[in-house]
C-alpha cells in the first residue's frame, strides 16, 4: 500500500488520503470530477442500486446533490473515494477518465472514540466487476484502517460491513476477504417505496405511518486487529495479488 497526498478540504475525522497499489488507486471522490462520470457509468444499470437504500439517479446534480453533498460530506464520520482502475489508465496520470473509473465506495460511520469504521457502497460498475478491482479496492481501505500510523494506516480496531441480507454476493465478497458474519439485525432499516428494493418478507404493522415501503433485514460482518494480525492481513494481500 502507497499512501499519498492528504486532502484537506474534507470533513473526515482522519486524514483522507490517497491510498493506492499496482492496480487500484483511491482518491478521495471530488464532485466535478467523478459525479458525471459516476453517474454516466450507472445511469442504464438501476440494478447497481437493488440492494442500496439510496438511488438510482436520474442526474449527475441529484446524485452530487442528494447523495454526496447531502450525506457524506455534512458528515465527519463519512468519506468517499473514487476508485482509478490503474491497469486501464490511459496515462501514467491515472486521472479519472470513463476508461478507468470504476465508481465509488467508502468509510461510514467512523467513530474515533471507539476506533472503528465501516466499508460501504460498494457497487462496481458492469465493466470493472467480475476483475481485480473490488477486491483490491476494499483490501486497501482495510489497510488503511487496520494497519498501524507507523504503516501509514489509520490505528483503528475494527472495519464493519452491513449488506442486505438478501444480497448474498456481498455477504459473500465480504466473507472472501476476512470479515466474519456476526448476526442480523431483523428490520434495520425502512427501504424507500417505488423503487424494487427487496427487502423483507414480514408485512408492515398495523398503522404503520409507511405502509407502502419494506423493511430490510441487515447483516453485519467485520474483522478486527486481532484477526488482521492473526492471518488475515496475509489472506487479503494474497487474493489482491491473484493475476486470475
């Protein structure tokens, strides 16, 4: 893992870096740079959005709006990075282009009190599923959380991913990289109505002031520092180092 330029004009509770290897670069998500090609990427693909309690959207202002301007950056606990797949860079730059932008994920509801974070929304678009990429872009944000200041890492204890818990491809890439399934939390959240999200089969209650949306069953999966230091570290650098 290199680490690089500290970006000064976010609101992280840590400094948002750009973090990168052989393959994979994340920058931190810059609205007039990735929002149009984020959402040029995703606009005929409303699948990428099933499983997300947010989207799809139908212009680059609503999502930079709604999504980036309105969630993550108002928040100190939140921040976002773009992912440059770097083996489809055109230039040794490895600026953000619709050749190599993959799309976005990030670090939610980080709490420095308790040293922890969260890695989320992670939806690679059609191009870039199925490589290197995911498993690469989720291995450094691990890095950079997990590993210790005198590896350029940010100290924390423990990474934590929530997906759907009908999402089986993510509880499975989650799974695949080292986090370890802690539980369900039964309706954890309320799925905006009208949009095809999937979410429980338990009707809704009666009097319920949202009837016309689904709950959403939620499950939680994370690893620690003891399990980084216990094997793990070595697992996730050996499946981002895979050529197959």
């Amino acid at each position: 893992m290199v680490v690089g330029e500290f970006h000064h004009d976010v609101s992280f509770h840590f400094p948002v870096r750009e973090v990168e290897n052989d393959r994979v670069k994340l920058v931190p998500s810059v609205p007039s740079l990735h929002a149009e090609l984020f959402f040029q990427g995703s606009v005929n693909h409303p699948e990428l959005f099933r499983f997300l309690s947010c989207g799809p959207y139908d212009s680059t202002t609503t999502f930079a709006e709604e999504f980036i301007e309105g969630f993550i950056n108002p928040d100190p606990g939140s921040a976002l990075y773009a992912i440059i797949d770097k083996t489809r860079s055109p230039s040794r730059s490895h600026s953000p282009s619709e050749a190599n932008f993959a799309r976005v994920l990030g670090h939610l509801i980080t709490d420095t009190t308790h040293l922890k974070t969260e890695i989320d929304y992670i939806t690679i678009l059609p191009p870039f599923q199925r490589t290197h990429v995911t498993t690469n872009a989720v291995g450094l944000l691990m890095e950079y959380a997990l590993d210790p200041p005198s590896l350029s890492g940010l100290g924390l204890c423990r990474v934590q991913w929530q997906a759907n818990e009908l999402n089986y491809q993510s509880v499975h890439a989650a799974e695949r990289m080292g986090f370890k399934m802690e539980g369900i939390l039964r309706l954890d959240r309320v799925l905006p109505s009208g949009k095809g999200k999937p979410g429980s089969s338990i009707p809704s209650k009666a009097g319920d002031p949202r009837s016309d949306c689904v709950g959403r069953h939620t499950a939680i999966l994370a690893t620690c520092w003891d399990d980084r230091e216990n094997g793990g570290r070595e697992k996730a650098l050996r499946l981002m180092a895979r050529r197959n």
